[in-house]
C-alpha cells in the first residue's frame, strides 16, 4: 500500500472518484456505503435498546433474591461497556462515512472501540475470578482480594490506551482526508487483539476450574456458553483481521463482524439474568421458595451468610456490591431450619424455656414463651443478622 502521506493537501476525492481510488489501493472490490449498513445499525441499536428496557426491569427487581444473586451491577457496566464498543464498531468497521466528529480515528478506534472490549471482557473475568476464590479456594472475596484484580485491569487498560495516545498516529491509526478513511497500522492491530486474548483465556481456564460448582446458579453451564459466546467473537475478530485487512471495505464482512459483536455481546448478558429475570416475570414467589430450598439443598448455603427469609429485602447471596459471609462452621443448619424449630417445640419444651438441639444450631438455650414466638421462628437465618466475616463482590 502507497503511503499516503503524499497525497496531504490534496482536495479530498468523492463518489466513484474515491470508490475506485480505494479499490486501486486495496485491489478489491469495494462496497460503498449503502441503505444496509444504515439497517445494521438500526439493528444494533434495536437490540441493545431492548436489553436496556430488560436491565430496567432487572433494576427495578433487584430485591429479587435469586436476581441479586447474579451480579446486577457488574452486568450493568458490561451493558455499558457493550453500547459503546457497538458505537466504536460503526466507526471502525466502516458503518459511517468519516466526516465531523467521526474523523478522529484515534478517540474511536483507542478509547472507545478497543478500551470498551476490553472492559467488557475484564468485568467477566473479574466476576468469574470472584466466583473461583469463594467457591474453589474457599477464601473470603474482600479487601486486596477484590481491589488488587480491579486496580490490575485499570492500570493495564490505562497505560495501554495513554501509550496508544502518546505514540506517533503512524504506528497507531489516523485520518486520510484525500481518501476520508482511517488506516490502522498492522503492528497496532495484531497488538490489541493479542491482549484481547489475554481476559478471554483467562475467562475459559476460570470457567474449566469451575465446572464442578453446585447447580443453585447455573454457573457450570452458564460459564459453558458464555465461553462459546466470547471465542466466537474472539476467533471472528482475529480471524477476519489476519485475513481480509480492508474488510471494511467488503460490505459482508463489516456488517456481519459488527452484528456478532452486538448479538455474542448481549447474549452474554441476556445469558447471566435471563433465567432468574424470567422466574421473576412468571413465577415470582413460588421459584423464590424452590430457589432457597435448592440452595439448601445444594450445600451452597453454606458458603453465603444466613438470611434465607424468601421475600426479604437482605441479600444473603448478593454478588453485586453487598456481601457474602464465611460464618462459624458451627452457626448451619443442615436441615431446613423450621423443621428443626418445629422438632425443638415438640420434643424439648417446657413451662418457660426450650433447649435447641446441638447438632442443629449450636446456641445457648432461648427463652420461650408465646410472646416470643416470633424470636423463635427468626431462627430461620434472620436471628444472626450481622455475621462475622462479610465476602464483598461486585
């Protein structure tokens, strides 16, 4: 390819002048921009519009236990992160024509298209990192555990990004106004999809670790397929890259590139809300009750703090900014804690006092009587309503 720095201070080319200007630079076909990139944008932009409305509804449930459960916030800024990744794809991928504010090739292809993916995909990480030391290591996700990861990701991000924008536009991207196109350099390109590579690899071996996690949230199969998501993407990218360097210029390729970005990207988060959303929209009370006897039932109670109240708004499992909780090995239930309530009053009452059993809940002895009835069935997680030992995750 010609350098085109000569051609500085030329009038810029239009129409069939630039069309067939580029098609001798690139020795392809190129397809001008058309009523069809304007509908893949629509499309883009009808989807992601949808999924808003969907993580409103998910919002104004948050109080949902098994939704809380399932890292709203976290989802949230991946949603984010998602809308402006698409809108870098539309610059990019030649969706647009280059003219205005789409002129400035670095702001688009550095800081909005390339840092949004890699936010994405970090916040992933983050999470499926979280899920690893509660649930593999058995350690408290708190303090450096959660901060370290975090400030790791905004260093990397940031220091990548800064140096993109420090370093001369030859070795990164700039604006040819004489051909009104925006030409990334190889060595950039193959760099920033090598780091891509980097959270995604890190997501794939984090979800192999964690195949063996108890059914309460589906993460075994969740993390199945949000891996075939993300390398369905990854692989796209890399491959399509390496092999058709101009493919904005090919109208197949830069619409199909920028929608599998925005339906893997959606889907992934569709993916981690949808089924709890879902029992919320349908079966609100009743997959509440089944989805804490299943934890229960699962073992993984053990791993979260002790409120199992359904329909109260404490998040014993939030994962999305508030706590999990490590409590005293000794402080479980193993059965439903009503049962063992309900064995306790049939089986060790007397005139004023009720003795629980030990291998129940190793207490000292409640004072009973029918005024305090209600303190008593509280022993259903809610008596313990500050426990030791908070597991902060996002």
């Amino acid at each position: 390819m010609i350098d085109l720095h000569v051609l500085d201070g030329l009038s810029p080319l239009h129409g069939e002048e630039r069309i067939a200007f580029l098609e001798k630079l690139t020795n392809i076909n190129v397809a001008a921009i058309d009523g069809s990139d304007l509908a893949t944008i629509i499309a883009v932009a009808v989807l992601y519009l949808l999924t808003f409305i969907f993580m409103c509804y998910v919002w104004y449930n948050h109080d949902y236990q098994p939704i809380r459960a399932k890292t709203v916030k976290l989802c949230t800024i991946m949603y984010v992160a998602g809308l402006m990744w698409m809108v870098g794809d539309f610059q990019m991928n030649g969706l647009v024509e280059l003219t205005g504010a789409w002129k400035s090739c670095r702001v688009w292809v550095v800081w909005v298209r390339i840092l949004s993916s890699y936010i994405y995909s970090g916040m992933l990480m983050i999470r499926f990192y979280a899920l690893e030391r509660i649930f593999n290591q058995s350690k408290p996700y708190k303090g450096r555990a959660m901060y370290i990861p975090a400030i790791c990701l905004v260093v990397v991000l940031l220091a990548y990004c800064l140096s993109c924008q420090f370093v001369e536009g030859k070795y990164i991207t700039e604006y040819f106004d004489y051909a009104q196109i925006c030409v990334v350099d190889d060595r950039f390109r193959y760099a920033s999809i090598g780091l891509m590579w980097v959270p995604w690899t890190v997501v794939l071996v984090l979800a192999a670790r964690l195949r063996n996690i108890q059914s309460t949230f589906n993460e075994r199969y969740e993390s199945l397929v949000i891996c075939i998501l993300a390398y369905t993407i990854l692989i796209k990218t890399t491959v399509i890259h390496a092999t058709h360097p101009f493919y904005i210029f090919e109208k197949s390729y830069r619409q199909s590139e920028t929608l599998i970005d925005a339906v893997c990207s959606c889907m992934i988060i569709l993916l981690m809300l949808g089924y709890p959303t879902y029992q919320c929209m349908f079966r609100r009370d009743e997959y509440e009750k089944e989805w804490v006897q299943k934890l229960r039932k699962d073992g993984v109670v053990k791993k979260y703090s002790g409120n199992l109240q359904v329909g109260s708004a404490s998040g014993y499992s939030q994962m999305d900014g508030s706590t999990f909780n490590s409590p005293p090995k000794t402080n479980y239930f193993e059965k439903d804690p009503i049962d063992t309530i309900h064995m306790s009053l049939n089986t060790h009452m007397s005139a004023n006092f009720i003795t629980q059993p030990t291998v129940a809940h190793r207490r000292p002895a409640v004072e009973f009587s029918a005024l305090h009835m209600n303190s008593v069935v509280s022993l259903d997680g809610s008596a313990d309503t500050n426990p030791a030992y908070p597991w902060h995750i996002i």
